[in-house]
C-alpha cells in the first residue's frame, strides 16, 4: 500500500474512532463515517470488509498507539472478542492501580 492508500486508511481508522467516541459503535454508520472523512463508501470498503472490521482496527491502533501495555495481555489471542475482553480487564487493573476513581 502507497503513502495515499496508508493516509486513507489512518483517516479512515481516526474518523471511526472519533465517531465511535462521541456517537456510539451502534449510533454511527458506514456513511457517517465516510461523510466525516470524505472519503467514498467504496474506497471504505477496499480497506474494510464491514463496519465490524473497521471498529478492529480501531481497537488495534488504540493498543498499538496508546495502550502498549496491554498488546502484552493480548499475545497469543487471535479471536477479537478475546481481545476486547483482555483489554478491558487490562485497563480495569491499570485503573485500580493507580486508585482512579470516576469515569
């Protein structure tokens, strides 16, 4: 994949995520996305096969980016549900930790 085809597809991932955050997985749709990014549905789908696919990647930028600590929960899983449940716990403990408290 080109330098283009890599910036479509971070700004596909970025929008999604953004979207994902202030609107909700269920509230946002395949052409909210492609309206925020401006950005064709077709070009969205060479990318990713569905929405759920999409919501993965975001979910692989965020370990990646922002929570490397828990890419270590997260070896040896491949099954997406496993994955989310890892991070979850992962970020629940980090939580408890460092004795958060509110949202």
């Amino acid at each position: 994949m080109g330098t283009k085809g890599e910036a479509t597809k971070d700004k596909l991932i970025k929008t999604a995520r953004y979207l994902f955050k202030h609107k909700g997985y269920r509230n946002t749709t395949i052409d909210d996305i492609c309206t925020a990014s401006d950005i064709r549905r077709g070009n969205l789908y060479f990318y990713f096969k569905s929405k759920e696919d999409l919501a993965y990647a975001v979910i692989d930028r965020a370990i990646e980016k922002e929570f490397p600590f828990l890419s270590r929960l997260m070896e040896g899983r491949s099954v997406p549900l496993m994955k989310i449940e890892a991070m979850l716990d992962g970020m629940a403990q980090y939580i408890i930790d460092k004795d958060c408290q509110g949202g």
